[in-house]
C-alpha cells in the first residue's frame, strides 16, 4: 500500500470539481482511495484523518491543487494519475469553453444587463467578494457559509443604502422570476411570493404548492440567520417589500426556523401591513392562532403550500380600516383567556406589557399601573388576595377600568366576560353601565368585550350580549376571533423601507453573474438564463497571512 | 369621617358570604366604605390599605368575623352595624335551612353515594381537608389555591394509591356527570372528554363544544401546575386514563399552557396510545404539525373545539399496527426537514438525540455515533467542514447508513432526498442500492424516505421515487405525513395506571360534599347534583401556631 503525491501549484478548482476528479480516481483499477483538495492546512489534516497525507503534501501552499492516491502498486498509483487530466476534461462543464473574465467587473463590463451575482466561493473570501459585487450594483446570491455575523451585518448594510438585496450568507435556494438559484425545484410561475430563511423550507414549500397545482412569482432565500437579532430581518423585509409591490404576487408565504421574538414581531407588523395575504410558517414557533387579520398560520411546511394555494385562487382583498391610536388594555378575569390574547396579540403589537408575561422583557414593572400595550390578569395573586376571584366579584375590574379611561394613552379596552355556574350571576349589569359612561367620557376609545358562555348558562348569554353591546362594547364569542380584531384595529403602520429595492430588476429574464461552483453557472445556463462565469481565484494565492495585510492595507486611511 | 367596628368572636363565614355582607352594608345611607373580614393579620393589612383599620379591630382574633363601617355621623354607623343580621339572612344561600353536618365523615355518613368532595376553604387548610376525604374514600375537587407544591405531590400519591382523582389544587371548573363544577358553563352531554390544566381554557372549549352543537361527556380540571415537572401531570394522566375507558367518550381534548417538555411527550404518549382521538391545545407550545398519527394539534381553544365536534361527527376507529422494536435513525442533508421532522417525533419519542437539537438536553454526545432516536443533520459544520453539501454528495450519508445498519439497536431509518436544480443528478441510484442491501442485511429495519421535488426536476420525480421503493423504501413526499408515520411506527406503550380509577363514579348521578363557599353547594343542588354542606370552621379557631402545634403532634410517632 502506497502513497503517490502530485501538485499542481497555482491551480484553482472548485470543489465539485475536485470533489469529481477524486470520485474518478479512486474507482480506478487498482486504487484503494483518493484525495483532491486545495492544500489548505484545514485539507491538509483531512486528509490526514483518511491517511492520505504524504509526507510530499508538506510541500503544498495553499493555492496549490494536491492530488494523492493510495494504491496497491506503484505502477497502479502512476496510471491513475495520468489521467487527471483526462477526468479533469471528461468533468469539466461548459464553462471551459466559454472566454472567462478574470474579475467581477469584466464580468459586469461582459453580460451589462446581469442584476445579481450568485458568489460561492470558500467562506473567507466569500465577503470581500460579495462587497464587489455590491459595488458594482448587483443583487447578491451569497451561497457560501462561514462568512462571520460582522460581515452578514455589513453586507446588508451597504445592500441597503444601495437598493440591493444580499440573500445569504449560507443561502441555499431562491427562485428569481422563473430561475432557480443554488438548490431549487422546477415549479411553475404563479402568484405565489416566498420569503425564507431556510433553505429546504423555501424548498418544500415551493415543492409543495407546484405539487398542488399553485405557481411561485418569486421566492427570495435570506440565509439561516436573518431572523436573528443582530440582523433584525434586513433581507426579510426588504423581500417582503418587494413582494407587497409585485403586481404578480398575490400570496406571500414567510419560512423560517423560529425568528427571536422581537424579530418576529417587527416581520409580522411588516406583513401584516403589506396589502396582502402572507402565509406564516416559522417552524417550531408557538402560533399566535390560526389566523390574525391577513396572516394565517401554518404548521406544517406542507399546511404553508396548502394555504398559499387555497388563498391564491379566493384572493380576498384586504381593506383594513385606518388603526385607531392609543393602546390595548385589557382587563381578564380568566387567566388563560388573558394567555391566549397575549399570545396571539404580541404577534404585532409590542411592546407588550402583562402581570403574566410570556416573554420576561413583557413583565410590566408596576401591576396596578398600565403603560403602553398592557394585558391584566386580575385573577393572579396580586389582585385576589383577600378578595374574591374577578369572576365573582367586577369590583376591581370596574376600579381598573376607571382608571384606564383617565389614561389619555389608552385607546381600546378589552374585557372577558365568563358565563356560567359559580360565576357573578349577572356580570353585564355592572360592566355595561362602565362602558357606556366610559364611551361618553372618552370617545376615543374602542371596547371589546369577549364573551364566554352557552345558551344555556344561568345568566342568560343573549341577553348579556346585548347590554354589552348597546353600552357601545363590540362582542366577539372566541379569543381568536377577538385577537384579530384588535391586533387589526391597533396595528402600527411600520415605517416604509429606507431605500427600497428596485422591482424592474426581478422582472426582467434573469442574467446574472457566477462567481465559485461552475456547476451553478450550469445550472443557470440550462434554466435559460444569460449568465458568466468568473475565473476566480483565491486573492493572494490563498495565503492567509499575505491576504490579512493587504485588506489591512486597504482599510488603512 | 369615623370609623365603627363590631367584633363577633369566633363566627366564621365564607368570603362569598362576607363580600356580600360587605357590598351590603357600603351601599347604606351616609356610609362611605365597609369592610367585612375574617380577622386574621393579612386581613387587617387590607382594612388598613383601605383606610378601615379601627383600633378596636386590634382585639379581634383570626377565628373572630370583624366589622368596620366608615360612616359621615355616628348615627350612620350604627344604623349600619344593626342591619349586620338582617343583610346576613338576606344574602344566606338555601344551606341555613338544612342540618350541616360538622365534620367531612359526618357528610360522608348523611350522603354515601358521594363520590367527590369540593373543597374551598381558605388555602392554608385546603391541604388538610383534602386529606381527609381521600382518606374518606372521596375524589377532590380542589378549588382552593395557594396549596403548596409539596402538599400537591402528597396528595396526588395518596390519590394515585386510592384510585382517586386530585383535581386541583386551584382548579376552578370541572364538568362530571352533566354537572358543573365551580365555575362551569352549562353544556349539552355528548361524546368529548376534556382534560384540562387550566380553567377559563376548559370553559371556553367546553362551551365552544356546545356552541357549535356538540357535547361534553367529562371535563376533569387538573389544576395549573398539573403539567409541571414536578407533577407530571399525575392527575391528566389518570383523568385521559378515565376518558379513555369511558364508553361515552368518542373523542378526548387535551388543554393547557405550555407544559414542561417531558411531560409534554410523557402526556402526549399516553395519548397517543389511549386508543381515541385526541385534540391537543397547548396554548403557546410550538405544535408538532397539524396532525400525529390520532394526536390532532389546533392553534387555539376555539379550533379545539372545532376540531372536537368534527372528529366527534366522523369518528375514526384507530388502529395502529403493532409499533417496531428499536430506534429511530434519521440522516437528513436539509437542515429545515431535520429541523421540522424533529419537532413533530419530539412529542412523542423520548429522549430524542441530535447534532442540531431544539431543547439543550436533546444534544448528541458524539455526533458521529447515535445513540437511542437520534436525528442528524449531514448539512450542519460538522460534516461538511472540506466535504461538499449532502445534497450534492452522497458519500458521507451512504457510510453513515451502513454505521446504522451495523448497530442492533437501530430500528428505521429515516432519509430526506431532495430533488431539483443544483442536487445531485441521480440521488437514488447511490441511495437505493444501499436501502435494498440493508434490507437484505437486516429485515427488523424500516426505510422511510421523504422525497421534496416536483415532476419538472431535472432527476425524474415518480423514477426516483420508484427506485426507493423497488429498494424496499416507503416513500412520502412531505415531513408531515413522514413524521406522522414514523411516530405511530416507534410508538412506546406507556406503562398501564398502577391503580385506575373506578369509572363507575362518573357515570352515576353526582352526589357531592362541599366544603368552603356555601355558593358551590348552591350552585350542585340548581344543577339536581345531591349535596351535602360541611359547616366548616378553621382548625383550633384559625390560630396558627396552634395549627401547627397539633400538626406536629399528628404526625409524630
């Protein structure tokens, strides 16, 4: 058992190439296994951990290709590596044969009309690369991973002041006007828009709604960590807009891994202010309810493809009226109604506060005093003690409502009224008449009144209702129903995008630049696309140390 | 402005009976402000807070009634303190009228057929009459809140170990036999079974169940912290246990807030198993799909109940196969499907290992071993660090099959194949071969594979799907159907109720012993409910450190 070694200094392939030429070697006669790789000193010692390093591999810098074969015999391990370059040629795609511009500006300069650059080069050249191409006014496929959450954040920074999207880091799949970029399945075109910060998500989901028989107009990866705090959704909301502009979208769908919740909230207010039915799936994400206004919840990948579909073919339009000012309060008497409204309104509204706080930030400092969006609980300990529970007994939900209306920052009350055995025996005759001088006193404020109860409680539910109502209460039977009337009524309108994205350039046939994996520009070119390749090249002949100085050198005033 | 004060030693009444008495005497002519108390100290805080703090009321003992008007003159307060008997007499609920037994055994003598006692007397005793009727042979219903945790654990051991029902501590509704508890909503009987650890959420599905036109055949309440880890939802185990075994009972509604994630699994395994379907609310736990196997999940109470009445319309005679030995092994190359096939199998298998874990316990020691449910992600640093995407590269998925195929203890195998531009060109001409060489090696393992792709891929969608099944592969095309598969396949049968609780107690007319507010026990006789009320009074005249003096003595040898 042998080692032989070649290295081919100052040739770059990419990894699917080297990945091919190392397939093609090893299945040789006589060849036990093979090693093709840049010789980094991260390959270096993989290749080592598949005892393939000889001691000639030492030798290798970093921009040169190294090639090791293990073989039975010498002249087994010699015929093998005179066919590199055969394999080389028999894998090489049709690139090879095309001129191929050294630079991302040659590029640019060759194929003017290009909109984006699809970059996968080796994560730590991948930012320097896709900040030329931003330069250079492009859009930004950024498929490779490893790029630091500095750069994610400067990156987008730029994209934004430029009009420009950067999809990614570690973005593995989108579909720009009928091409698929990266991964991606053959849909047809439709009415359907994605947003999706997961790769196989936006797959799936693409997947799913060709499947049943929907069209995507455009889906638009944000890469794995868009959602999270330090980036704040950047691409997120910049697809979104988009999407609420595109005359062809009619469905928005968002994917994600769950977002951080403040994140969340800020996308949701986005989307539900787009104009448009938007399809949420944020796997592993506990539902606000199945549907607030012009969001519905999905929970499954599938169940999002469902619902865009069943939606794109009823579009409703969605007319909401203009939002009321001022805050939520809302005063419960049952503690899991009063749950399951803060779950589904701090969806959009934030901050909200509570003396049952889901989120801890949401813990309201000073229970017997509301500030901004607040949600009560008066059944929990710090109101019952030495009194009877709120069921039973209105008088303090009667104080705290008083004190609401003095608020000249609330604006829309929401109460629960619990009919049934055990409870207060006629709960509307006291809260009614407080709605209607509070209706007269502040006619400002909205009050909604949820009503739990059956045509059989002992209280008489038509009847309750109707003292609600005509006190000026607007009644809803279910907390969801409820939720999404008043996550609609208080939506604040999010501020419109700083510099948005120019929609021309999703509408046009797609060309784009290719910069790493020739098997993308393949990809592309078989989708029909106009597209070049770059011959890139690690800058500095991949040495690390050299590399460091000149971006220092650079960066120096 | 003065205060008059009137002390009735050793007179106790219960707290619906002094808001009353207190409501009563407010609304005189010329007083400002009443309050009526049992005297104990952190009831004179509260007169205090509210400026009724007399100094005669100092006097008063714990076990003492206290009185204290504020009246403008004289006069008014003591016209106010001589209608104290006839306000009293008033506001008495048709208990006076009966003979009150004076001790829990006494009820128990005057009414046999009992079946369950509803107790709530003040916290601080809750615990100790408890006690007594389990020791009484009674099911609790538990009303009272601020019962300790420990007091909790002992009581639902000694329940467990008697074949009797805890609901509770702070449990306000149940609805057993057609009669509500608490508070509860009058509803039609009918075929859901509700489990509840919380209360306004067992009312608004229990009405929601009615209002749509369905009906309700037991609604156990659990109490609040039921779900938690300390409890392990001891009570919603026996009560689903009961659902299960109750002819009338078609379809079962699980309710809570989020419950800690073993018991989660622990509750929704013995669901699983229960033989009925079940509808899940966890409000604000992020569901697993939409549907389980017969695990049905809504997104709020409302849909519940929706889902309830459906599934109660069109009941579905389940019948699972008999579940596979060994443990689920899944190699994904999407990180999304991991992702989502994760948070569907973690509610039911358990512990579930992963390179990507959703909860920190589910971490996996040694990313290349497996070890019990194990699901990796082959797209995640670990693997691809030098290597290409599992998408693009199969090797590393084949070798780890065969790892799997090597270990007895790996019972199906799970593989995501995802199709479209950028994949691999022919996925299952390497994946097949190694599916129908397992098959061969091992015929005690299942192969699933969740294929994500459309009929416009460029791999041929129904070829490759053809060639996983011709491999022995099942097939299914999107996560949700897989998991639903998979988990009924691996389906642990949980361990049977070491004691379950007799049925027979349900399915009688009620009879009940109330302890605590006299209302409850009005409320049971409106309904038909034979009662029984204990004349309760605190222990050694509610002096506490004399409660706990004879405690002491009680418990010592």
């Amino acid at each position: 058992m042998l080692l032989k070694t070649e290295i081919r200094p100052g040739t770059y392939f990419d990894s699917v190439i080297l990945m091919h030429l190392q397939r093609g070697l090893a299945a040789l006669p006589g060849v036990d296994d093979a090693g093709v790789v840049m010789a980094t000193p991260a390959n270096l010692e993989l290749l080592a951990d598949f005892d393939l390093l000889s001691p000639e591999s030492q030798a290798a810098n970093p921009d040169d290709m190294l090639i090791v074969v293990r073989a039975q015999t010498e002249q087994a391990a010699a015929d093998a590596l005179a066919q590199v370059d055969e394999l080389l040629k028999k894998r090489r795609s049709n690139v090879s044969s095309q001129y191929r511009p050294r630079s991302l500006a040659a590029a640019a300069g060759q194929l003017p009309e290009s909109a984006i650059t699809l970059i996968s080069v080796p994560g730590r050249y991948a930012a320097a690369v896709a900040h030329q191409a931003l330069d250079l006014g492009q859009h930004v496929f950024l498929y490779s991973d490893n790029v630091s959450l500095d750069d994610e954040i400067a990156l987008k920074t730029k994209a934004a002041e430029k009009s420009l999207l950067v999809m990614g880091p570690d973005c593995g799949t989108a579909i720009v006007n009928g091409v698929g970029l990266g991964f991606a399945n053959r849909v047809r075109r439709g009415p359907i828009g994605v947003v999706a910060a997961s790769g196989t998500g936006l797959q799936a989901v693409t997947a799913g709604i060709h499947n049943l028989g929907g069209g995507v107009s455009q889906a638009f990866g944000t890469g794995g960590r868009d959602l999270k705090t330090e980036i704040n959704a950047a691409t997120a909301l910049q697809a979104l807009d988009v999407l609420a502009r595109d005359p062809e979208t009619k469905v928005v769908v968002l994917v994600s891994k769950p977002p951080a919740a403040a994140v969340a909230t800020r996308l949701l207010a986005a989307a539900q202010a787009c104009g448009k039915p938007v399809v949420v799936q944020f796997i592993g994400y506990p539902p606000p309810g199945r549907q607030i206004g012009s969001l519905h919840f999905a929970a499954s990948l599938h169940e999002a493809a469902e619902t865009a579909v069943a939606l794109a073919a009823n579009p409703v339009t969605e007319k909401p009226a203009p939002p009321l000012r001022g805050f939520l309060r809302g005063l419960f008497s049952g503690g899991t109604l009063a749950y399951e409204a803060m779950l589904g309104l701090q969806a959009t509204l934030t901050p909200l506060h509570s003396n049952t706080p889901i989120q801890p930030e949401q813990e309201l400092a000073d229970v017997y005093n509301s500030t901004g969006h607040t949600i009560i609980d008066l059944g929990e300990d710090d109101f019952t003690q030495g009194r009877l529970h709120p069921m039973l007994d209105n008088d303090l939900r009667l104080r705290r409502l008083k004190q609401e209306l003095d608020d000249p920052e609330a604006g829309l009350i929401l109460l629960d009224v619990v009919l049934g055995e055990g409870a207060h025996p006629d709960p509307a005759s006291e809260l009614a008449p407080a709605i209607a001088a509070g209706g007269k006193a502040r006619r400002d404020i909205e009050f909604v009144a949820l009503v739990v109860g059956t045509d059989e409680d002992p209280q008489g539910l038509d009847a309750q209702i109707e003292q609600l109502q005509t006190a000026g209460a607007r009644v809803f039977r279910t907390t969801a129903e409820a939720v999404s009337y008043v996550s609609q009524r208080l939506a604040a309108t999010p501020p419109p995008m700083v510099a948005p994205v120019d929609l021309a350039a999703f509408q046009r046939p797609l060309a784009a630049i290719n910069v790493g994996l020739e098997s993308f520009y393949d990809s592309l070119t078989t989708q029909g696309a106009a597209a070049v390749h770059v011959d890139w090249r690690p800058p500095a002949g991949g040495n690390e140390k050299l590399m460091d100085l000149l971006a220092r050198m650079k960066t120096s005033p």
